[in-house]
C-alpha cells in the first residue's frame, strides 16, 4: 500500500509529556519555552529555546574561546583519539570557567575508552557542554570531528 501524502491523523501516548494548560485548550509548541508559569500564563507567548541558527565555527584544540553573546550556548563536538593497540585510557574532552586561563577544575567532561584492536584505531566520541554568557571555554584533546554551537534563548 503507498504512503498517503497529506496530513493525518494519528493517537499517540504523550502521558509523559509536560505542558501547561492556558486560556482555553493546552497548547504545545515544537523548539519554544513557553513564557510566564501558573495559572493564567498565556500559552501563546513564546521564548525561542534557540535565539539563532546552528554555526560551525572554525576551533581548535586547545585554544580557549568567549561566549559573549549575551546567552547561554550550547556546544556540540565530535572528536576523535588515535590510540595505540590494546590501550585502555581516560581523556579529558573539554572545560568551562569563569576565567582564563581555564585548569583542571574547570573540566567538565572526560571520556574513557579502550582499544582491543592489535594495531592503532581512531576512536570518536561525541559530546555537549552548556557555556554560560561571559564564560570561557575549550575542547582540551583530541582531534576536532565537528564543532557545532547553537545560541540558547536563554541567558
């Protein structure tokens, strides 16, 4: 049988979901922090959760970096590690502070891995980290994959 083309309809569970119920009806809205909270917020006043487009902006390991935006950011990096054979180890992914320069207790991410292969390996990983307005920030090692930042609605 085709696909139908259009729109349909279709019961799903969403027990699990939370909203807020406003006005008349409950209202849900795709990517949006409704604004406002109890009762009486009014369901069609949004917040963007993103204030701008995806960037990739060109980085490198080991240089630290600003937010100074004015909001919160969120960074999204793949990386990988070449590792010898048979190697189990921990690196440290990236750190956020307050201040530059950033140390060992601004870390905030480590990744472990093991290579069981008889010969070196490239072995990826991904991860997210949230950058406070004014903070600094930097993936520590490794070998950028894909950087990615989204700008939050959020300051």
């Amino acid at each position: 049988m085709p696909t139908p083309v259009g729109s349909y309809e279709e019961d799903i569970d969403i027990s699990h979901l939370k909203g807020r119920a406003g006005k008349s009806q409950l209202e849900w809205t795709v990517g949006k922090l409704l604004k406002g909270a109890g009762p009486g917020a009014d369901p069609t006043e949004i917040d963007p959760y993103v204030s701008g487009p995806m960037t990739r902006p060109t980085r490198s390991v080991g240089t630290e970096y600003q937010n100074t935006t004015g909001k919160a950011r969120m960074v999204v990096v793949s990386i990988y590690y070449t590792v010898s054979a048979e190697t189990i180890s921990t690196m440290t992914l990236a750190r956020c502070g307050p201040s530059s320069p950033l140390g060992a207790s601004d870390n905030v991410g480590m990744f472990s891995f093991v290579n069981p292969f008889a010969s070196a390996a490239d072995i990826y990983t991904t991860f997210s980290f949230i950058v406070p307005n004014n903070y600094y920030y930097e993936v520590y090692g490794g070998t950028i994959d894909q950087w990615i930042e989204y700008d939050l609605g959020v300051g």
